[in-house]
C-alpha cells in the first residue's frame, strides 16, 4: 500500500487489488451492466452509463467489504482521518460499511465535473484503462497545451495560501487492478479521453458510519 499526501491536506492511498477480490468486482460489473440498474440519479458524472453494484449475492459483498475495510485501516494508520471528528474517534459503537457501490462504463467524450462524495471514505478501482496517456497528450488541441490531462483522474486540495490546487493522476493500462482510497470529501474529477472508442470501466464507492457495535472497522 502505497500513501501521497497533499501541503496542508491529508492525501489518498493507492494498493493493488487482490485477484480473487478483482474476479469478483469485474464479474459483478457486467452482471450490473446485463441488468441495467441505473446509478446515475445518485451521481454528477456526464455519462451514459453508470450502474449500481450492491444487488449481488452477500458472501461476495462481504469479502469486497473485507478487503475495502482494510485499505481504508491502512489509511486510518497514516492520516489519522478519524481524528479531525472527536465525537467519531471517541465513539467505540461506531463503524464502517459498504453502503453505495457502482460502475461506470465510460465513452469517449464523458466526464466526471469536480465533485466529492458523501459518506466518510470513498474509493475508485480502475477495471480498464482502454488509452495511453502520451497517446492522449498527442491530440491536436492538447499536444501543446501547459497542463495537459486527458483521461486523467484528479484530487483538488487546498494548500497553506489557500489556494485551490490539482494532484493528478495520469492513467493508462498499468493503473487496471489499482485502487485508490481517500476521504468522501476531497473533490475531485474524471477528465475526458478522445483516442479510444472501447470503455473506461471504473468501479468507485462509498462506506459510511453505522452504530452497529458487533461489526469492526
């Protein structure tokens, strides 16, 4: 598990997920896609097709649920996230569960506009990345720009001046299988890509706090 953080922010971390986890994740997104259970009435994203992932049986959510939990505790160890709510980190009965899941079977041309999420941490998987990114920087109107981000994924903090700053991330193939995990908060957006007409398929969600004292974080 890899950690980046941000001047005056907490940052995100990034792991690769496991295979057997991967499996499950990848079958259960083109099961959502064959049923056409749409989650764009919960989302911004300018897409077409965006589905929701929890209608899948519940020893697959678990173990989806499992390894999240462990990603965001990797998180919890180096940013402490906990501790900017007192009233959470003092709170023993409180715990986190996996409450929206979706993906996006993204086209060329749709974006995501800067947003953030609600619950407390948030999550996006990268299950294909159908574009190079030197590719993407070649097309005419980006090749000579100053920040060229096409097809990239980016964070928006605020630094020590309080200006609003950009972390982007730069995808092509060898992000497939990463995950990244970062507070439901921190804003952040899907640039468009233009060289390729198959999907980006993006697998993100949310965990929320519950009250239920038998589950642990």
């Amino acid at each position: 598990m890899k950690s980046n953080s941000f001047p005056s922010h907490l940052g995100f971390v990034e792991d690769t997920v496991p295979d057997d986890i991967f499996d499950i994740l990848v079958s259960n997104a083109y099961r959502a896609k064959k049923e056409g259970i749409s989650a764009a009435h919960n989302l911004v994203g300018q897409l077409e097709e965006s589905y929701d992932m929890l209608n899948m049986p519940f020893y697959e959510y678990v173990q989806i649920e499992k390894y999240l939990l462990n990603v965001c505790s990797g998180y919890e160890n180096e940013f402490s996230l906990m501790t900017l709510y007192p009233v959470i980190a003092g709170n023993l009965n409180l715990s986190l569960e996996l409450k929206m899941l979706w993906v996006n079977f993204q086209k060329k041309y749709e974006f995501n506009p800067v947003h953030h999420h609600t619950g407390l941490y948030s999550f996006v998987i990268w299950v294909k990345i159908p574009y190079d990114y030197k590719t993407e920087c070649s097309i005419d109107s980006c090749k000579n720009a100053k920040a060229k981000l096409p097809g990239s994924f980016a964070f928006y903090y605020t630094d020590h001046n309080g200006r609003i700053e950009e972390a982007p991330i730069n995808l092509d193939p060898s992000y497939e299988k990463k995950i990244v995990v970062f507070p439901s908060y921190l804003s952040h957006c899907v640039y468009p890509f233009y060289t390729s007409d198959d999907y980006r398929i993006s697998i993100s969600g949310n965990l929320y706090l519950n009250f239920d004292p038998q589950r642990q974080f």
